[in-house]
C-alpha cells in the first residue's frame, strides 16, 4: 500500500524515523533559497531569566499539523503553544478570571520543525506592563527544529471584557521569570495605509465554523493558517521571523477581506473588517479602512541567536 500524497511514494512499512530523515533533509537543504530575501538587523528575543517559573511540555508533530512537504505550520505550531501556555496556567492553579486575550506573537523560526519530531517546549514570564505581560516559549527539536517565540496577553474582565490590572498572585507567580523587565502592548507591523498600491493584491479569505472559538471570534491560530495560504515556500522552509498582531478581531461572517504585499523584504497581510467594499486584485488602499489584524514575514537575521543556543 502506498501513499503519494507527499510528491514521493511513502511505503507504510518505513518507521517514523526514517520519515523524519526524508523530511529533515528536503528542508535543511533550502537554507540557500534564503538569499533572494532582504535581511534587516533585528533583536533576538528575550533571553531566560536565571530565576523565577519555569514550565516545561512536549509535543510531537503530527501529519495533521504538516504542509505538503512535511514543515510544521505556523498555525499548528500556535496550537501547540497556545497548549503549552494553558498547561502552564492550570498547573500553577490561576483563577479563569480575569481572562487574557493575544495581543501579538513573534515567531522567530530558526530550523523548522518536520513531521514526526519530538518538541521540547520550554516557557517563562520574559516581562510585565500594567495590564498585560510577555510569555516567550524555547522550543527544541530532536531532530534539530528551533523555535524562540514571544505573545503578548492581555489581562481582561471576562465578564466587562475590558482590560484588568495584573493580580497580586499573577506576579507572585511570575514576576520573578520577568526580573524586572517591562514591556509593551503596542502594535507595531507596519501600516496598511503607508504601503504602495502598485505592491498590494487584494483578495477575501473563506471563513470557516471551525476557525471560531467559544468566544465566537476567528482563533488565534486560524489566522496563521492566511499567512501559510501566501508565504512563499523558499522563505517557509528557512530562518524567518513572523510577526502576528492582533487588534479588533474577526466576528463571524462568510468571508472577509485581505490585503497582501509581497516582495525581497517579505510578506505582509492586512485583515480588514467583512464589510469593507473591496475588489480582488491589485488597488488601491482606502484610508478608512478598518485593520482588525495584520502578519508581517521578514528573513531572519543570520546567527541571531547562534551564541545563546551554543551555550544551552
């Protein structure tokens, strides 16, 4: 029995192990197809504190949460650290409210991760503002895959859903993994209206029952799967860093609206609101538009985090 769902025939009778050696050298061999894509100087992200809470998980990559070629997705790798998170905030036994909403997610993809490797996941508190704090997450594959990723939640009233100041036992427990770090809950992917109409392709995303959650907003990692839908391959398969930043939100409806800009410097993609009157295909922007989210895809800066993970 065979399976050539993969571009190359798959025989049920090889292990797991030999699956991830196929997978691992498609991908580790694409690192070149990086120098077409612009490289700007950037920072890494937070590095662990030397004190404070720590949580520790582990997933396995399933063939569910792989594209054609065997990568991990971006919106399957945001289940897993939506996941990740959660177990952290059941085991240390913090009240359901106040809630906490993403604000934004960096993904700094240095190796991806391939279908049939062990994750490792490591997460700590890495700063604090006034209403919403920084979770980053370390992941470790065993076959090589590296993550460094960072959210910014905010601290909600559940029933107001309005912004809530962090609690007494929130800092208790966290504040000591922040050390003292503050951080911001400013948006900061760059704007729809600054871009140039000739670089922009309009077009309408399908919603789906399943991209809602109980809230009956579009879940966080559904709009990962968009930037999947766009993201070239050859920038995919490398050092990239991937930034999601979350405003308004998406309420039910059929469809909704996507602006999307492509080039050396990357991806960009703009949601709008459903009722906002574009025709797909390339226009210009309207200055009233409303932006209720946006991704932004840049080549990650080489070596960005060689030192800290040599050291680990």
């Amino acid at each position: 029995m065979e399976d050539v769902s993969f571009g190359w025939t798959l025989h049920t009778e090889l292990d797991i192990g030999s699956l991830v050696k196929l997978f691992i050298g498609r991908y580790r061999d694409t690192v070149d197809s990086m120098s077409k894509w612009a490289v700007r100087s950037m920072d890494a992200l937070a590095a662990p504190a030397a004190r404070g809470r720590r949580f520790t998980g582990q997933r396995k990559v399933r063939l569910g949460d792989v594209e054609i070629g065997g990568r991990l997705r971006f919106d399957a790798l945001t289940r897993y650290t939506q996941d990740v998170s959660d177990d952290d905030t059941t085991d240390a036994g913090l009240p359901a409210d106040p809630g906490w909403v993403v604000r934004s997610t960096v993904v700094d993809q240095v190796v991806p991760a391939v279908l049939g490797e062990e994750l490792r996941f490591a997460t700590f508190c890495s700063g604090l503002g006034r209403r919403w704090a920084e979770r980053r997450l370390s992941i470790v594959g065993g076959a090589g895959a590296r993550y460094e990723v960072a959210t910014v939640w905010v601290c909600i009233d559940v029933q107001s859903g309005q912004p809530h100041a962090l609690t007494e036992r929130f800092i208790e427990l966290y504040g000591g993994a922040a050390d003292g770090r503050r951080v911001s809950a400013r948006l900061s992917n760059p704007k729809l209206i600054d871009q140039p109409a000739d670089n922009l392709f309009w077009g309408r995303w399908q919603l789906r029952a399943a991209d809602y959650d109980v809230y009956e907003h579009v879940n966080n990692a559904a709009y990962w799967a968009v930037v999947e839908q766009w993201l070239d391959p050859s920038m995919s398969a490398g050092p990239v860093r991937a930034r999601l930043d979350y405003g308004a939100g998406l309420t039910p409806a059929e469809s909704v609206p996507v602006a999307r800009s492509s080039g050396p410097d990357g991806l960009g993609l703009w949601w709008l609101g459903p009722s906002a009157a574009v025709e797909d295909g390339p226009g210009d922007v309207d200055p009233g538009a409303e932006v209720v989210a946006s991704a932004c895809v840049t080549a990650l800066e080489p070596g960005l985090y060689a030192e800290r993970h040599r050291a680990e």
